[in-house]
C-alpha cells in the first residue's frame, strides 16, 4: 500500500462499517497488518447531498445519485484517492473518468421486512402503514398487497429503526446486507425470496471508485478485487444502464452464482403502482467481466422492447 490512502466514504454508521472492511481486504491482499493498513489510511467523512436532505423522497430531488456526487466531486478535486460505495447507490453509468476498481465480497443482497407486529407482508394487517424511500420497494410492495398505505421513510438504518419502533409506521424494507453489517440482522422478521421482491440492482455489494487516470489507487485495488462479485455487479449495472430509467422507474436485478459456477441474472420493470411488471431472465457459465457486461446489455435492450421505451418516460 501507498504511504497514505484517502478514504472518502458516507459518515453513517454503516458506512465507516464498510469502510473498515475495505481497509481489512487491502490488508489481506497485501499480506500486511491490520494495524498497519489503518495507520497508511486515511478515512475522510463526506456528507452528501442524499444525507444532508431527508424531508424529501430521493426520486424527486435526484435520484440516488446525490449519495455518490460530493464523494466524485471529492475525487475529482484530489481531495481523496478512493470512495467507498454501497453500489446499489450508484447509477448504472459512471461519469467519464470515474471507473470501480474493487469490489468487495458481496453479502446477502436479499431485502428484510422489519414489522412492529406479524412477522411476513402477508401477516401485515389490512391497510397497514409501511415505510419506505425507494420507489422499486413501493412498486413490488404495491404488487404483492395493493392495499397497503406506504410513505415515505428516510435516514440511515439506525434512524428508521427507531422511527419504526416509536410508532410512525407499521412496518419498513432494509437491505439484510446492512442489517447483518451492522449486527442488527436479529431485527428482520421476514427475509424475502427473489419472487417476492427482486432486489435493487448491486444490493449488497460494495465497491471503491477512484478516478480512470489513478493508475497507483487502481493496482493497490485491483489486488482486493473479489471477481465473482465483480462479474455479477457488472452485468447487473449494464442491465441498468441499458435501461436508461429514470430515478422514478421501480427496477430490480439479481445475478446469482450457482454451486456449479453457473451465473443466473433475473431483472424485471415496474409501473410505479405496482400494477404492472415485465420480466427478463440471462444464464451463462463462465463469463469475464466485458461479457458479463455485454449479457446486462442484451438483458436491458429485451426488456425495455417488452415494455416499450414510454414505460420509462416519467
């Protein structure tokens, strides 16, 4: 590792948590210690502008976008070397010079539903009130119970944990991969299969961007670089990519690796309510990362001709 290493990342709790992490995969790619990674670190907390405006949903301020641009506008000024990602925050397409040069282990990338009472969306009574920021959790929730009443919940997991059990709602989606960072998976009472709620593209997985030119900050990453995780975000990404939605379109994908190395990506489209949805699914053995991204792409281009390009002009 380079004498010192800029860390921008998130301050939340969860993502200094994934910050460390990074750091202790640095440290075992490079044979050195623990100790010694952190002393070469240098972890620098950047609020964002997703962070900074909670009275508001992401899609109509944005998108979730706003949690990368003041970390990339860090980069871009060589104010840090590296950013941190929860990459289900990031858009498909990367802004020109930006490229992620790591990817971690990918955790459960499944969604948690964490009730007050009930422990299943079918147990939720009739009309219950659940909480939630993302317009593809509302429109799969909508999907599978059309009766719910959801509102919008913002904050960080520490945050709508407690707003959760303060009352403000029945009940709310988290990532599990958060919860399980967090120690805090003892709080799900139902982990959803992928039939019942795809996940959001890349959930689970987290990856450090730096910028193209950076070619010291890429090879001390590259060395970390988790390649199955690596293959499968790709396609995912290109998948949304390829679709082009807007903040405002529901979008799920999943590329899941089987025993057998045999890679299976499922990726669906909502309308906003939930009362439509439009499936696409890819199965591939082997794959480099540039296939994986050119399987996304042909993913993308047959759903949106299943779903015409007016599903996703918002």
């Amino acid at each position: 590792m380079q004498s010192r290493l800029r860390i921008g990342t998130r301050g939340s709790a969860l993502a200094l948590t994934q910050t460390r992490m990074v750091i202790a995969a640095l440290a075992r790619a490079h044979n050195i210690s623990l100790e010694e990674a952190n002393a070469r670190s240098e972890v620098v907390p950047i609020k964002t502008s997703g962070d900074r405006i909670q009275d508001r949903p992401l899609a109509e301020i944005g998108g979730k976008a706003l949690f990368a641009k003041e970390l990339e506008e860090a980069l871009r000024a060589g104010e840090i070397d590296v950013a941190v990602h929860s990459l289900k925050d990031l858009p498909g397409a990367l802004p020109a010079g930006f490229v992620i040069a790591c990817h971690l282990p990918r955790e459960d990338p499944h969604d948690a539903l964490v009730a007050r009472s009930g422990r299943t969306l079918a147990d939720l009574p009739a009309g219950a009130t659940l909480g939630t920021s993302s317009v593809r959790r509302t429109a799969m929730l909508l999907h599978a119970r059309s009766d719910l009443n959801i509102t919008t919940f913002r904050g960080n997991v520490d945050t709508r944990l407690k707003k959760l059990a303060n009352g403000e709602v029945d009940a709310t989606v988290l990532a599990l991969a958060g919860l399980k960072r967090l120690g805090a998976e003892a709080h799900a009472t139902h982990i959803f299969s992928n039939e019942e709620m795809l996940p959001a593209v890349a959930q689970g997985a987290i990856g450090v961007e730096t910028l193209t030119v950076n070619h010291s900050a890429r090879s001390l990453l590259a060395a970390a670089n988790d390649r199955a995780t690596d293959v499968a975000v790709t396609l995912e990404r290109a998948f949304l990519a390829t679709l082009d939605g807007s903040c405002k379109t529901p979008i799920a994908g999943l590329a899941e690796w089987s025993p057998t190395r045999t890679l299976k990506f499922t990726g669906c489209v909502l309308s906003p309510d939930g009362s439509k949805r439009f499936d696409v699914s890819r199965t591939a053995g082997s794959l480099t990362s540039a296939e994986a991204e050119k399987l996304g792409e042909d993913a993308g281009r047959e759903l949106a001709s299943k779903a015409g390009r007016s599903f996703f002009e918002v």
